[in-house]
C-alpha cells in the first residue's frame, strides 16, 4: 500500500507497484490527481496501475493526500510482518536528488497498526481520528503539536530543563505561534529553523525572548520536517508543516521516532543547523533576515558536513 503525491516521468516506484500487480501481490496505490504541477502525470500513472489490475483510489473529498508512505506486508513462516516507511519527502526520483529530506523505515508493530488504520480510513474502510504513534492532519496534527508544547511547559516549570526544536518549511499557523510564545515566556528555549515564510517574530524581550528562528540555503532544497521536545523526550518527524493548507486542509502524517540510533541522527541535524559557524540567515526582531557567521568568521556548509559525517561516520 502506497502513497503518491508527486511522481514523475519515469517513476520506478510506480514500475515496482506494476510489477507486484502483474506478479500477483495486492497492490493498493492511493494516487493524489491534484497535486499542483504534477497532475498530468499523476493521472498518467493511475490509469497505467489501474490496467495493472492494482486498486487505485483517490483520496478523500474536500482533501489532498499529502503524507509519503508505505506499507509492505509479508507472510513470513507462521507470522504476518508489516514494514513501514514515512518519510518527509515525495516518492519522485528527480526531487530525490534536489531536496533534503529524510525518513522512516521500521517494522515496529505500532506502527504498522497505525499505519493500516490510516490505509484503512483513506481507501473508505473505516474513519479514524487518533493512532498510536502517529499524528495525523486534518484533526490530530496541530491539536497533538500544541499538546506536546504545553506538556514542555509544564515539565519546564517543574524544573525540567525545555527545549523545542522545530525545522519546517514554513511556520505561519497562528496557535502554533501563539503555543511557543507560550513556552518562550514560561523560560522553554526555542530553536526554529524554517526554509520559507515565517510569522514569528522572535527576540522580543519578556515576549519571545528564548526565540531564535535561522534558515539555512544550500546546495539541496532544505525539505524535512522534524520537531524535538527536550524535557518530555520526544522526537517526530512527518510531511506536514505549520500551515493552515497542511494542518485543516490535507491528509499529513508525522511519526514518533524512538530509536536512540535515529534520534541521534535527527539530533545531529539540529546541533549542526544551530552551530555558530554554519551558514544561514538568521531572523531578527524587526523581520529582517542576516546573513551568519559575519565576515572574517569561520563558516561551515551544514549540507556538506552532514553528508562527510554519514560518509564517514
């Protein structure tokens, strides 16, 4: 069971869908035909996996289909294996190459239930609004987001030391804005780092104050979504961002990552984006963005250094 939102020409996920049809395997593709640029070809591989013999359905009315995921289920010996993958970024070879993006692959069991609820709930078999391990838009993504703010709060006035740590494409949805305004004021630190348009407005003394917002440009378009909550422990990562079309107006997914060898990599990202001597735009309190580290500074290429530390790890 698969997701597509943005495909391509020459997808060799879609061939591999075809191949499992034409093998015999059960092939379930939910296939987004408004994806914006890529309708053309959206359509072009329904109708392509559709004379495959695999069910193509089209999402649910009033929605796009914007999560990235898979589901494999297996018979292995006496047991049935679910494996899994979310992910941040499409299933299209060509922004493969372009974007930063990142993703999970797992056979945890929870997951796996969550995830054939949700395949359950967008092919019209049942109607769910709350999982496991998962947050899923429109209802629970913005709702469990806020959630987890106020559960940093909390812990951070029991004496717990706060942390929120949110990379996005864009951040304009106003109660989340209004939730880390909250957790400023009550002394959680907050490090956002934003690709596109942001709404918060950071640095204001007794407001904002713990705020710091950066965006880093690089030779791959900064794509994944990831958020960090410090004091309660939980890392997520997931294909929405903070903005009304992804949070009221799209199906979108993100995911608990609970690993210690996982959360150490996406703890890396963060330590990298938010070293004094890496490459960015930094967000001030009157809205202008300035480019860092300033002349005469050491600068590092966050993309670059992340790339040579997995390569050489």
């Amino acid at each position: 069971k698969q997701t597509l939102y943005r495909t391509s020409g020459d997808s060799p996920i879609v061939n591999a869908l075809i191949d499992a049809a034409e093998a015999g395997k059960q092939v379930v593709a939910l296939v987004e035909i408004k994806a914006r640029f890529d309708e053309q070809a959206n359509i072009k591989w329904a109708r392509a996996l559709e004379q495959a013999g695999v069910h193509v359905v089209y999402g649910l009315i009033g929605l796009k289909t914007h999560c990235k995921t898979c589901l494999v289920v297996r018979r292995e010996g006496s047991t049935i294996r679910r494996y899994c993958h979310i992910g941040t970024g499409n299933y299209n070879p060509k922004t493969a190459r372009l974007y930063e993006d990142i993703g999970l692959l797992t056979a945890a069991p929870d997951i796996g239930a969550d995830l054939t609820d949700l395949f359950n709930s967008l092919t019209g078999y049942s109607r769910k609004q709350s999982y496991r391990n998962l947050l899923v838009a429109p209802y629970g993504v913005r709702r469990g987001i806020v959630e987890r703010i106020e559960r940093e709060i909390a812990a951070t006035r029991d004496g717990a030391e706060g942390r929120i740590r949110l990379k996005a494409n864009a951040l304009v949805d106003e109660q989340v804005i209004d939730a880390l305004y909250r957790a400023s004021q009550a002394g959680v630190r907050v490090e956002v780092v934003v690709r596109g348009i942001c709404a918060l407005r950071p640095g204001e003394p007794g407001f904002s104050e713990n705020i710091s917002v950066r965006s880093i440009l690089g030779r791959f378009l900064e794509h994944s979504r990831i958020i960090h909550f410090r004091a309660i422990d939980e890392y997520w990562i997931g294909s929405a961002d903070m903005m009304h079309r992804n949070l009221d107006r799209r199906v979108e997914v993100m995911a608990q990552v609970k690993d210690p060898r996982l959360t150490a990599q996406l703890n890396d990202i963060f330590e990298s984006a938010a070293d004094p001597s890496t490459r960015c735009w930094e967000l001030g309190t009157d809205g202008h963005w300035t480019a860092l580290p300033q002349e005469g500074h050491t600068v590092r290429d966050h993309q670059i250094a992340l790339m040579d530390r997995h390569r050489h790890p």
